[in-house]
C-alpha cells in the first residue's frame, strides 16, 4: 500500500501541520511520498528531506516571525497598489528563509519523495513541481497572488497552488496513493474581528476557500483511496498571519492528533469547526 502525507495551505496556520507530524511520527506512521500547496509546500519538503528529524521543524517554526515571511516594505507596497509592480511584498525574506532551511536542496533527491502544487497564473492549470530547485518551488508554491510576486519557472508564471487546489488529495490520488492522510491547517473559525492587514484578510479568505475545496474532494475520493482527515483545531482564534502562536498551535495539534488516533481515527466532518 502506497501512503501519502497531503499538506494543505494556510499562512501561520501551517504550524497546526507540525503538531499533527509530530503524533503521526511517534505513532510510527510514515509516508512514501508528500505532497504539499502553500506553507504545506514548505513543511512537506522540509519533511521530505529530513524525514528522522521532525524535532527540527519545530524549533524552525517556534522561532519564525512575521518578519521572516512578510517583511514590512511601505514604498513596495504603496507601488503595488498605484500598479507599478504586481505584489505588496518582496519575496527575498522568504527565500533566505527557505535557502537556510533547505539550502540547495533538488526536489527530485528528498529521502521521501516530494510534489509541490503551484498554479500557472496565465491558464489557471494546476502545475505539479516533483524536480528542480526546491527553494523556487516552495517559492512558486506560496507565492499568495498579488502579495507575493509570481515566479517564473520553465517558462511559466506559477503563483500559490492554493489558489485552485490547496488540499491536493486529487495529485496524491493521481500519484498512485492506496491511503491518503491529509493534515489540513484548519482556519480561524472564531475571531472577533478581522485581521487588520491586507495581508491577514488575503489569508483569512484563503483558509476559507481552501476548508471548502478540502470538503468537496473528501466527498470525492472517499470511496476510492483509505482517506483520514486529520481534525483541524477548534475553536480557533489565531489568525493565518501571525506567526507569534506557532508553540501553542503545535502543542495542541500534537495532542489533539495524539487524542484521535489513539481513539481509532473516527471520521469528522471538515467543516466541524465552531465558534463556540
């Protein structure tokens, strides 16, 4: 039987991914292959190549910022919304991030094989990276459109695989995947007003958008691959731009994935989530 890890997008929110690696991998359950959109790029790669060392990809999140990802630049913006350039942020923190983390790591040489969505901006296709320069992927792949810019890759503009597939459990399907587990980053189902950056509402709208998409495809492949949803947290009041809760989401995640395989992995909807 062929196992999948499918990583789904969702900012900040990716640190809940981490939490439920963490129970995955002390409940001994491993995949032969990753397939992540997003920050879920992000996390399956660094997974992918460093598959024995989970603990690594804690003490990453547990010391990101804000800044790391999503540089304050108020002259880039301010060009972005007058329409002189096609993004509100650069990319260059982000790719130091990924280029430390990753170095020069080639997509087609992780320990587990690694397949990164990204989407081509032109068609709308979905673009499925497996080779080539992991840090451009991931970049590729998390490119949010109009925060980040678009990357050029092989001849194409590529922007956020989230943006038409955030929870690829179709390309873990199509991959030859027997059984699917699926860790979703949930969204921030019980804020109390909205996030106050551009860049927080983009997140926000897309976590939501991508809960939705996860629930049509679930409904989908149920009956064709062993499909288990990791259940998202919830309530949850941490809004997918603020990366000052990563300990605490990965914390609960841990002991809330710990919590369901324990009890046998009982089937949750997708959209359990709650305010109350």
């Amino acid at each position: 039987m062929t196992t999948a890890f499918v990583f789904a997008g969702g900012g900040s929110l990716g640190a809940v991914e981490v939490g439920m690696l963490t129970a995955l991998t002390e409940a001994d359950i491993r995949p032969d292959l990753v397939v992540g959109t997003s920050v879920g790029a992000a996390n399956a790669v660094w997974y992918a190549a460093n598959p024995s060392d989970v603990d690594g990809l804690v003490e990453l999140w547990t010391g990101l910022s804000r800044t790391d990802v999503f540089p304050i630049r108020p002259v880039r913006g301010l060009l972005g919304l007058l329409g002189f350039r096609d993004h509100l942020v650069p990319n260059s923190a982000l790719r130091r991030l990924l280029t430390r983390s990753l170095g020069d790591l080639d997509l087609g040489r992780t320990r587990i094989a690694a397949h990164v969505g990204a989407t081509d901006v032109l068609s709308g296709a979905e673009v499925l990276l497996s080779s080539g320069n992991a840090v451009d992927a991931v970049l590729a792949s998390t490119a949010i459109p109009a925060v980040f810019p678009s990357l050029l890759l092989d001849g194409r503009y590529l922007v956020d695989g989230g943006a038409v597939n955030n929870a690829p459990v179709s390309h873990a399907f199509e991959l030859g995947a027997d059984r699917i587990w699926v860790l979703p980053t949930g969204y921030a189902c019980a804020l109390t007003s909205p996030p106050r950056s551009a860049v927080g509402i983009a997140l926000q709208a897309l976590t939501l958008l991508v809960n939705h998409r996860l629930a049509r495809d679930v409904e989908r492949y149920r009956d064709s691959v062993d499909l288990r949803v990791v259940p998202s947290l919830c309530p949850l009041r941490v809004s997918p731009g603020d990366f000052s809760h990563s300990r605490e989401l990965i914390t609960a995640a841990h002991e809330s994935t710990s919590t369901w395989l324990a009890a046998g992995c009982p089937v949750e909807p997708v959209h359990a989530c709650s305010s109350t």
